[in-house]
DNA sequence: GGATAACTACTCGGATAACACATGTCCGAGTTAGCACGG
DNA sequence: CCGTGCTAACTCGGACATGTGTTATCCGAGTAGTTATCC
C-alpha cells in the first residue's frame, strides 16, 4: 500500500480540527510533516476527486474537509488514494485450466478468488466502521494536547 | 498484491491432489495454466523456504507439499509469497509532528497506525483460519470433477 | 550374470535483464486580496 | 471619503522526470537414473 494512505489520514485528522469554512494550503498541511508539498498535493487531489475534501484556489485557499467527520469513514480514505480494486485480483487462471468453460465468470466461481474475497471483505468492513470522528474523538481522548498543538502549529506556519 | 500469490494457491491446491511421496516438477505445474515456468518456480522457491512445499532436484524430481494441507493456511501462502510485512506501514509522521516524542514508538502509539492494524488482523485471520484441506474439500464438494481432471492433466503432460 | 563406474538427461536454485507503477518535481490556469487612482 | 479597476501574489491542477519493486528470463550446480564395461 502506498504511503500516501498515511499522509491523506493525517492530514484528513488535522483538517479535523479546523473552524468549519477555513482552507489550508497544501504547503502548511505538507509542513506538518516536513513533507514534500508537491506530492502531498497529488494525493489531497485524489481526496477532492473522491469527494473527501474540497479546495479553493487563491490567496487564503487551500483544502478543507467536504462532509462531516462523522461521514468518511477510514474505507473512504483509503480507495481514495488506493483506488477501488481489491488487493487480490483473480486472473481467472482456471480459464487455462482443463474442464474450462469459457462462459464462466471465475472471478466468482473460483472457490479461492471467494476465499480472498473474504478476507477482503473483512478488511474493508473494519476500515468502514470506522469514521474520522471516531478517530478524531480518541486521539483527543488519548492525547488531550493534540487539537491545540494543531491549531497552534498552524497559527506559526501562518506567520 | 503480486499475482504470484495465485499461481502460488492454484498451485498448492494441485499438489494437494497428487499422491504422498509423488513430486511434480515445475515445467508441468505452469503448462497446467500455461504460465512461465521460470517465473513460477520463483514463486515455489519462495514456498520452499517458507516450509510449505519440499523440492526434489534431478529427474522424478519436482515439488510436493511439506506438509498435510490441513496444516497449511492460505495466510501461509500468501506470506511466504508477498513477505510479513503489513500492507499499511506506518513511517512515524507523528515524529515530524509537534509535541513529538522522540522516545515513543509511533507505530504503537499513533492511532491511525493502531486502527489500520485492526483491519490488517481481521484480513490475516480471515485467511488463517482457512485451511488447503478446507479449500481442496469445498472444490471437491462443488466440483466433483476437478480431482480427476488434475491427475489426467498430469499424466498427459507426462508423455 | 552381477556389480561398478562413467555418462546423460533432468531438475532446482540463484544471478541477471526488462518493465510497470509508485514517488517526486515542475510550471501554467485561475482566483482573490490588496492597492492605486479617480470621482 | 468612497467606489472602481488594476495589479500582483497565491493556490490548485495536471503534465513531466526519477527510483524502486515486481515481472520475466537465463544458465550453472547437483542429482538420479541408465548404460556400458569389466570381473
């Protein structure tokens, strides 16, 4: 999986914490992290096509969460910037096989592409039920000092 | 996920099928789906050090399973193939973050990283808790004739 | 006829290229804030 | 003083290089079976 998956969480968190209505630029969400801005951008980019995060352009623009933290689950996050293919992908290698039938969908028929199927599904469900709210919630509760010490970071990058 | 993962389980499974002491050299188990033998025995390889399948060098040579398929997982395979390490890595942004601490294993301690792991487990232990026997019998089960089309597969590629 | 030794064919195993995708970088289009100017 | 038009800086967005891991291939080391030879 691709790092940007870690990235897009944490700035998706840190969006979090933000008033409703204001943007923040790439270049101080990549700050954070002292990491690249340009790249970063590439993956808040594929947040905005999924519907995640919108952006505004020009002088005071920048990034801000679309919809309520209570609606974007870690799934979303994820396909986002994975895309929506699940990790096993079933070539259908019994077509090569003998006994084939050529009119057969293995990628359902296949009693190991279901297996895979499954545990994917498994990994799906439990990224699903978890919402940036319920994250955001719990680092709170953990770590109490992490909203202001956002809010605080983002004030100094603002100078 | 790298496709050898399926050549690596459609593989297992035909193997499961042969009778004890019986080994099959690669050339035969890629003419069986007309992949690149090469390549699958690089995948085997991988399957031998990871103790799942024992190779036998010179002619009758070839591959057999270690082991009984009721004590091979299908998340053995998939780890022996793809490695052990987790599909979400966390690279410890939090260090670059502020109030970080140098001392604290972020991989522990960060939250996203704790939640990602979830999922990941959910995923591992729906794979562990199936078994090659499982698989062999479910196919036996749906399709009574895969068993006797392997072995005849086998014998004619034998000629 | 039987045992032995060399030979041959076959198989795995790791070292070696070719390719694809993830990673990283750059510049242009569009937008907004601020400013200067005129009324 | 207030309204208006201009300028300039800032931001996103997509097009363009680079690096690393997967995909694919090849040839050498080792082994077992076979055969020919000798006793």
């Amino acid at each position: 999986m691709s790092e940007g998956v870690e990235w897009a969480l944490h700035s998706c968190l840190n969006l979090s914490w933000l008033p409703p209505g204001q943007a923040i630029p790439t270049a101080k969400l990549a700050a954070f992290y002292s990491l690249p801005a340009a790249y970063l951008n590439k993956q808040l980019q594929a947040l905005g096509r999924a519907g995640i995060v919108s952006s505004i352009s020009g002088p005071r623009g920048g990034f801000q969460l679309a919809r309520n933290p209570e609606h974007i689950t870690l799934l979303d996050v994820v396909v986002a910037i994975e895309g929506p293919d699940e990790a096993f992908r079933c070539d259908q290698l019994l077509k090569q096989g003998p006994g084939a039938d050529p009119d057969v969908d293995y990628r359902q028929a296949c009693l190991i592409s279901q297996a895979m199927r499954r545990a994917d599904l498994a990994w799906r469900r439990t990224l699903a039920e978890q919402t940036l709210a319920d994250l955001k919630t719990d680092v709170e509760r953990q770590y109490p000092a992490s909203e202001s010490n956002t809010l605080n970071r983002f004030a100094a990058l603002r100078a």
